[in-house]
C-alpha cells in the first residue's frame, strides 16, 4: 500500500478518466471535411486515424492547450459517406464525445473506447434514440470506469473502507452514494451550476478529512461520533457528485437518452465501488489472519491522507492557470 501511494502523485493529479472530443463538419467542396479531435496529452500520438474507403487525408495541423492536444484534418473522398461508413481513431481513450450534422442532422452521442482506440460513426444519419440495452451497456460501463480510473473517488472510498466495518461500513457507503447521486443529478441536468477547479480541491481535502478521521476515531468509535460520520460523508458525497457529473457531461448524451444514461452510469458508479470495497475488505481479512491489518491500515490512512493534502495543494495552485 505504501508503495502505491508512493506513486500515486505523480502520475494521478485528478481524475484519470480520459476523453476525447471528435467533431466532423462539411467543407465547402464537394465530398471535403474537416475532422477535429481533442484528446488528453496522455494518450495523443503522431498516428493518423484511418479513414473510411475512399478518403485521403490533404492536410493536418496540431496544437497543445491546457494538458490537450488538438488535431484538425482535412480529407477528401470520392464519395458520400454510407450508413457503415467509420474513422478508427488512434487514441486509446476511455470515452468520447461525437457530434457532426454532415448528413443533414445534427448527431451528439458518446462513443466508448477500447485497446485499438475509438471508432466514430462518421456514417450515422441521424441521432435516432438507441435502445435501451445498448444505452444500459455502454453508461454503465463508463460509470464503472470512471470511479476505477478516479483516484481521488477511489481514495475517499478506501478511508471508509479503513474507518469502519460491517453494519457501520455499509451506512457509511449508502450515505455516500445518496450523497454523490443527488448532486450528479442536480448538475447533469443543470440545475446546480459550481465552477470544477474549486469542486477538485474540495474532494481532494474531503479525502485528507477522512483520513485523519479514520486515525483518530478508529474502527470502533462512539455512536456520536459515528452519526457526525454520516452526516459528513454524505456532505462529501454531493462534491464528488459533481466531479462524476463532469465526467458524464463530457460524453455526448442525447436529449432522449438523459435520464437513462444518468441511472445507468450511476449503476455503474456504483457497481465499481462495491467491487472495490470488497477488495479492500478482503484484503484487510487476509492481514489480520497475519496479524499485520493494524500497522497496514494506519500506514495506508497516513499515505492517503497526505495524497490528498497534495492533491487540494497543487489543484488550489493551478486555479490561475490558463
């Protein structure tokens, strides 16, 4: 654990659920494009995309601005674009944001990532509502990626795992999950609107409050103590509510699809979480057969808890920054 959380800062400022922003639009000419993509610094590469049959590429051009590379394409093709008509992006990120009107409808829907990068469906001709399973699929996926590749989200959720067990643990998590859920709501339909920096740095002090919470209340704190927990925990929730409901805004959601897509990544959120917690907890039962939970959980709370001092540190400092 220590040396995890040795390594965590340096590779994990924030959320590391990357997304990309692919946008294709009609040039003047006859069967000419422009596609545009922005992708996390992390994962951008000199690869070109692979166009559909047909198409060449006659230009490329490439900035950097605020930890993002843009990329902007001209293609030619020798055709119009066919309903199976894909661009296979190289860029291995875990979800995007398409949107273009080429076809004389205008289309904003997520896309999810693999291995191979991301495939957009330049050839749709139309944002038609996807069914229902498929919309199930793809959100509750992206919600259990995003709480696994969220390292802050991850971190506040070990502190509970590591403040209290059984019965306690689990008031613990609901208090949690209704608190995120209501916020990612509220903010995903707009009805609440918080800027993100400062919403960043409030989840990175609520893990450093938890932490030092586990290591001085202890597994077995008093009942007033323990209803002070849930009422914090849950006040935490609906910060980190708003940083999953930045996550999902990024996906492209089509206006039939919200409501779905908002219960459904939220399933997956959680669904992610209770794996984790069920991991922690199975590791920890292993230490305490050798007698080695005790010293594991404080080193883990103090490791944690000083990732989260870094974490508010260096987001609070980057609020100036462009």
């Amino acid at each position: 654990m220590l040396a995890l959380a040795a390594w965590l800062p340096g590779v994990a400022h924030a959320d590391i659920f990357l997304s990309a922003d692919f946008a294709l639009t009609r040039n003047e000419e006859p069967n000419s494009y422009e596609f545009t993509a922005a992708v996390p610094e992390a994962v951008a590469q000199p690869t070109s995309p692979t166009w559909p049959a047909g198409c060449r590429q006659t230009s490329m051009s490439r900035q950097s601005s605020n930890g993002r590379a843009q990329y902007a394409y001209e293609i030619t093709c020798d055709r119009g674009f066919t309903a199976e008509d894909v661009i296979r992006t190289p860029w291995k990120a875990d979800g995007a944001r398409f949107v273009t009107n080429v076809q004389g409808v205008q289309v904003d829907r997520s896309l999810t990532g693999d291995a191979m990068g991301i495939i957009v469906p330049v050839g749709e001709t139309a944002a038609t509502q996807r069914p229902l399973s498929q919309t199930a699929r793809e959100f509750t996926e992206q919600g259990i990626w995003h709480i696994w590749l969220g390292w802050d989200h991850l971190a506040f959720v070990l502190c509970l795992t590591l403040l209290a067990r059984g019965r306690a643990l689990l008031w613990l998590i609901s208090a949690f999950t209704l608190g995120h859920s209501a916020s990612l709501a509220l903010a995903f339909y707009e009805l609440v609107h918080v800027p993100v920096p400062p919403v960043e740095a409030a989840i990175a002090l609520s893990i450093a409050f938890m932490a030092r919470e586990a290591l001085l209340v202890g597994m077995q704190g008093p009942a007033s103590a323990f209803r002070r927990q849930i009422i914090v925990v849950a006040s935490f929730g609906l910060l980190h509510g708003l940083g999953f409901a930045t996550a999902l805004g990024e996906l492209g959601v089509q206006p039939g699809e919200k409501l779905a897509s908002l219960i459904f990544f939220n399933i997956g959120v959680e669904t992610g979480q209770l794996i984790f917690v069920g991991g922690i907890t199975a590791i920890m039962a292993g230490l305490t057969m050798v007698r080695l939970a005790r010293p594991s959980r404080a080193a883990a709370l103090y490791a944690v808890g000083a990732i989260g001092c870094f974490w508010m540190i260096d987001r609070i400092a980057g609020f100036g920054v462009a």
